[in-house]
C-alpha cells in the first residue's frame, strides 16, 4: 500500500546521505519534499502539517547525534514522529464481565462481513469461544455470506428471525451467546453506499441494545482520503473505540492509515491485507512506520513463521538437513508452507533491504511462479522426489506435460534444488544452522 510513499522517501534520503553536514537549509529543503510526498500519498493536510513541523524542531534543534549521518539522524526522528503520528499499538478492551459485544461498523463494501469472520477466527486462536451474530439484513446474500464463512471456521452464527429489526437481532444474539456459553459476540451491522440518517440511527439503536465493549469502524484503505472523513462522521455520531483498515494490501496511497488515527483520535487495532480468513494483523505502529521508510518488519515475519510451522515440522526439517537427507517431497512441504504465509510481495516487503526488490517484482508474477514450481513436483512419482537423481530425459518430459510447463523449467528447478542441497549441506554440517535456516524458508 506505501509503495509510492515509501520510494519517494527512500529516494530523499539518499539524496540526504550524500551531505556531510546537517545545515538548517538542508533541513528546509528536505522537510519541502518530505511535505509534498505525504500530501501525495493523501495524508491529510493538517497531519502533514504538524508532522513535519514536528520533524523540523527536532532536526534544526539540539538532538543530533555526531555518531549519525544526516541521513540516519533525520530517519531516526521522521521514524520516531511516526510511530508517535500512528499512536498506540490498538488492542481490544475485552474487560469486565462476559460475554463481551464487539460491534463493526462501516459503509457498505468496507469489508464488514469477512473482518467479522477474521476477527472471530483471530480471538477463536487467542483461547475465546466467539458468536457472529448477521445483523446486515439489507444486503444480499450478507447473511449467507456470513454463515458460509463461520462453516468453514467452525464459528457459530446469529442470524434470527425474518422480518426482525436489526437492533432487536442483536440483543437476541447476545441472549443466544450467553445461553451457549460463548463468551465474544461479533456484530456484522448493515452499511449504506454513504453516511445517512438512517443508518445512524440504526446503529445507536443497535449499539443501545447491546452495550459494546468495542465499536469498530471497518474502514477501505483504498478510498483514499475520503475514509478519514467517513472516520469523522461515524465517530461524530456514534462513539468509535478503534479501527480496523481492510485492503491494505492493495495499490493504495496509505495515507489515511496515517491520518485517521490523528484525526479521529481514535487506535487503529487490525489491519486487513487479504480476502483470506487469517489475513488480520494486529496494528503496531513502530511496525508499520518501519514498512512505510522502507526498513522492513522482521516481528511480523517471524510471526507468520511461528503461525505456520510447528516445533514437530521444525525438529524433523533440523534432523534431514543435518543428515543431508532434505528431497523434494521436504521441498513441497515447505513451499506449501510458505504459501500459507501470504502473498511473496508482502514476505519481501517484512525483510530488511528487500522493499525495493518487493516493489520490482510483480506479487501475482511470483505468485504463478510459486504455483508452476508446485506444479512440477507434484507431477513427480513419490520415488521421483525422494531420488531427483533417476529423472532422465523422458521422465522430464512426462513431468513437462503433467504441470503444464516445458523441460527447460523442469531442469531448471532441479538446478536450483542441488544448489539448495549443497548450502543446506553445508548448514546442517554447523552446530546452529539448520534451525536457521528452517526460518530463513518460513
């Protein structure tokens, strides 16, 4: 999403790196083009504003350090300045006596209904028992849509009577959790294309009948500068205790996850980046101001990692690679894991000096590719990817038509594999590498 951003930064600074000495019109200079390039990504004016007046007193004042670069010094505080411009990593308030009501908000299209369901599968693994209760009953196939989702979650659904008012459906959704002992209630609320009186009145009437701990305005990242207004509105008229931004993984500015927070005064506590049911991050602001300057997100990379491999996974991975006995069927296993991780543009983008790489590979190019590599493996027989040896001529052109790909591709990932098996070799042959590299592959 800060892809435009974050290279137009990038770029000042390197520009910034080849002065010697920090002076005051180095730093006016500076502070211009840092000022056009967060307008350009649409933070809002005011934002802006009092960002880079902050940054500007710390660089011309008396913070910096001999031991830092120009460069470095003015990173280090346009870093600072944002994390504090972000605010506080968001965290939901789940206090008090249960069943605690969690109540999303959002204009039609937001994302509502699958942030409900992700947000239930995230609480689901941190030990809670949740309920989603469909209180959108205007949109089409929005009830079903919910009730597929929590199916294939194995998350319980509301979704009441026909002819019941929305309000009336989620106090009777909190009764029903209560009587199953479930001890998280999401509500999906009913969007409009815009702000309406209608639909806020609705949503006091909702949030009146159930008393929520948390009210969540799901927000699209890509509407720009708009949604810092939509923020306004719904915060105005009904009390917002955070907000989750959805499509961040999309071609967005990114400016409006810089500003709603200052704006609204109100945490950002998730982050949407996919369309998949485990796509939700929770919000933490050194994170992503250290994405937005290009430095990479190492905690979140690691994170995923521990998500999708297992210590059992790890410890047999340890043990090939020390025996020099990692095959394909090791390889597949791995790549179907990394797959679990996300799209490779956002892996790339969480590694330190890769943001760039990230920006000049294609996410969807990488992704097919990830794909065709499947493909040939798994038209190999069982023996084949245990003994890559034995694959003669025919065998790879049988392989070829089976994937889809031609010889040449075949051979070529087998060159790489013996590449991998001869490093991997050589790791397992350390006292600390093969445990380092079964996360370098996560």
């Amino acid at each position: 999403m800060f892809e435009n951003l974050t290279d137009k930064l990038q770029g000042i600074f390197r520009r910034l790196g080849k002065r010697g000495i920090l002076r005051e019109q180095d730093v006016d200079a500076v502070m211009r083009e840092i000022r056009l390039a967060l307008l350009e990504a649409d933070v809002h004016y005011k934002v802006v504003k009092d960002f880079v007046g902050r940054v500007r007193a710390r660089a011309v004042g008396a913070e910096l350090s001999r031991s830092l670069s120009p460069a470095q010094q003015v990173i280090k505080i346009v870093h600072e300045e944002l994390v504090a411009t972000l605010g506080e990593a968001g965290r939901l308030r789940l206090e008090g006596p249960a069943p605690y009501v969690i109540m999303l908000v959002g204009l039609q299209g937001s994302g509502k209904t699958t942030t409900a369901a992700k947000l239930g599968r995230y609480l689901k693994q941190g030990g809670h028992l949740p309920l989603l209760v469909a209180g959108d009953i205007y949109r089409p196939a929005a009830v079903r849509q919910l009730e597929i989702l929590g199916e294939q979650l194995q998350l319980p659904v509301y979704s009441g009577d026909a002819g019941v008012a929305p309000p009336q459906i989620c106090a009777d959704g909190v009764r029903e959790a209560r009587r199953r002992g479930r001890d998280v209630i999401i509500l999906d609320t009913a969007g409009r294309l815009q702000i309406d009186a209608g639909m806020m009145s609705e949503l006091v009437a909702v949030k009146k009948a159930t008393a929520p701990v948390e009210t969540l305005l799901v927000a699209d990242a890509m509407t720009g500068q708009e949604a810092v207004n939509i923020a306004g509105g719904f915060h105005e008229r009904i009390g917002l205790t955070g907000l989750i931004l959805t499509k961040v993984d999309g071609d967005a500015r990114g400016g409006a996850a810089i500003s709603m927070r200052a704006v609204t005064g109100v945490p950002i506590k998730f982050l949407g980046a996919g369309e998949k049911t485990d796509a939700l991050e929770p919000f933490y602001p050194d994170r992503l101001a250290s994405r937005i300057l290009g430095m990479g997100d190492v905690l979140t990379l690691i994170e995923r990692v521990e998500a999708v491999f297992d210590e059992e996974q790890t410890e047999r991975l340890e043990r090939k690679l020390r025996e020099a006995a990692f095959d394909l069927e090791d390889f597949l296993e791995q790549l179907r894991q990394v797959k679990k991780m996300g799209p490779v543009g956002q892996i790339l983008d969480m590694v330190p000096g890769l943001g760039r790489l990230a920006q000049d590979v294609s996410s969807d190019v990488a992704d097919q590719q990830l794909r065709r590599v499947e493909a040939i493996v798994l038209s190999m027989t069982p023996n084949e990817r245990r003994a890559p040896r034995i694959l003669n001529g025919s065998r790879k052109r049988r392989i070829a038509r089976g994937s889809g790909t031609t010889v040449q591709e075949v051979n070529a990932l087998l060159q790489q594999f013996r590449q991998m098996q001869r490093m991997m070799k050589q790791l397992g042959k350390g006292k600390r590498g093969a445990r380092g590299m079964m996360r370098m592959f996560g």
